[in-house]
C-alpha cells in the first residue's frame, strides 16, 4: 500500500531535535523525503539514523539561521535543482530568548530573536515559495505559540518574533489563496522539549507531552488532503 507522502519532498528548520526532529520522523515514515536543517550536524545525523531505522531517506542541509543568510536564500533554488518542487515546508526552528522585562532587553539578545524567531521565517518563505508553488499539493507549516495571543510579562522577547512570524504567515496565506499551496500555523502546546525545559526549568517533563506524540498533528498538516488555509492550529 503507498504510503500518503510516497514521492514528495520535505523541508524541516529546527531538525535536530525537538518537535522539528519529531515532525521529520513522522513526514518521513508518511513517505516523504526530508530535507533536514539546525546547526548541530551531529544531532541531524542522529535524526538521520533514526529515519532511516524508520525505512525512510533525508538529506541534511546544517546551516544558523541567525548567520548564514546567504546559505538560507540557497536552499529553495537547491531543492528546485534537485527536486524540481517542494511538497512541505515545516518551520520548527526557534529560541527561547531571555525571559526578561522588556525595558531590559541588551541588543545583543534583541538581535538573536529578531535573526531566528522573525527574519529567518521571511527569508525561508521568500526561498521557498517558488517551488513550494510548483508543488502539485505544497503545504506550509510554520511553529507558533498561544503566548502570541496572550502576551505574557517577561516573555516579549520571544513572544514578538513569534507573533511577527503568525502575521507574515497569515499574509502569505492570504497572497496563496487562490494556488494549490496552503499555509498554516501550529500551537503545539507546552511540549517536553529542550525550549520548553529552558522556560520552565522547575518543571516535570514527564508531566507534558513528548514531541512524538505531537508530531502526527504536525504531519496531518502537511497531508496534500488538508484543505485549511492561514489558520492558527492548535494541539488537540
Ligand atoms: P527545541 O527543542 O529547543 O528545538 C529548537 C530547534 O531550533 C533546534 O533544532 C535548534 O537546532 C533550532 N535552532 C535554534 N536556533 C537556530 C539557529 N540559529 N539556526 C538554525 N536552527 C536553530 O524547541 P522546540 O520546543 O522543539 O520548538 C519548536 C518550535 O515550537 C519553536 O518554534 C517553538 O517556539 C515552538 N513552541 C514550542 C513549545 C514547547 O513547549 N516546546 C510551545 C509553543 C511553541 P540547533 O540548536 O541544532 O541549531
């Protein structure tokens, strides 16, 4: 029996670990080609490991997002050179940032936030339209949080990239209306990651759910059936 995604490609940022590493398991168990990106080239060759236990393939692109800019512009031309389309976009990379007032925030953690959580999600979306577009069913997933609703004292400086990247997202959903490619969010929810320990360090992780049993809702998303367009989705 073919499986859902047999055939199509996907692009997975914050690969390494996590809900991205999680969501790239699942996609690629789905059939689907990942294309895996974080800093830590050990971690995504684990992840690796772990897809090919699973029967599946990827192809490991390291790159920060915060600095390779250029590297980033790169990967939606690369993945049309050798693909000749992209079926998935999963947008999972992201930093917690200094929970801290905001008449405190340095410059220094400003401009992190702003490079991870704000500019890479316009500049993967400007790399990746192209052939997201000439995808037969492209599908667009990027990782928000339900702070961006509820803003909270002392998390601004993660919750504005957050809320910066929901409005640029629910633009570009609005711009692809009328194509085949669609383009929505995803609320996991607190979820027992390395962000999520980083937030709220006095926490059981086991008291929260592990990304694996996230990612599914993740992938559903990415399933050529889903018809939503520029909703926020929230974990069930
Ligand atoms: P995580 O485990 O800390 O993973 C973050 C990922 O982002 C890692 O793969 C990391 O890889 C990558 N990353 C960070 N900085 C990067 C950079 N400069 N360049 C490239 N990649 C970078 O976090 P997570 O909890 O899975 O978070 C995934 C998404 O879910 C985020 O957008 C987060 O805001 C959202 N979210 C999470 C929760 C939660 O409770 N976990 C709740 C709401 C929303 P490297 O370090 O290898 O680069």
């Amino acid at each position: 029996m073919p499986k859902p995604l047999e055939g199509s490609v996907a692009l997975v940022t914050g690969a390494s670990r996590g809900l991205g590493a999680a969501t790239a398991i699942e996609l690629a168990k789905l059939g689907a080609h990942c294309v895996l990106t974080a800093r830590t080239q050990g971690a995504l060759e684990e992840v690796d490991d772990a897809i090919r236990a699973a029967g599946g393939q990827a192809t490991l692109f390291p790159l920060d997002l915060a600095k390779d800019g250029e590297k980033l512009d790169m990967v939606g031309p690369s993945i049309a050179q050798r693909f000749g389309r992209l079926d998935i976009l999963v947008h999972a990379a992201g930093v917690l940032a200094k929970l801290t007032p905001i008449a405190h925030i340095m410059p220094r953690d400003w401009q992190e936030a702003v490079a991870v959580n704000l500019s890479a999600c316009w500049r993967l979306i400007r790399t990746c339209d192209p052939p997201l577009r000439a995808a037969p069913a492209g599908r667009a997933v990027i990782l928000t949080d339900g702070l961006v609703a509820e803003p909270r004292a002392y998390w601004g400086l993660y919750g504005f990239g957050k809320a910066g990247q929901e409005h640029l997202a629910k633009a570009w959903a609005a711009e692809v209306a009328n194509t085949k490619l669609r383009v929505n969010l995803f609320d996991p929810g607190a979820v027992a990651t390395k962000l999520r320990a980083m937030a709220m360090p006095g926490e059981d992780p086991a008291t929260l759910p592990q990304p694996a049993e996230v990612a599914p809702q993740v992938a559903a998303l990415c399933l050529p059936a889903e018809s939503r367009n520029g909703e926020v989705v929230r974990r069930t």
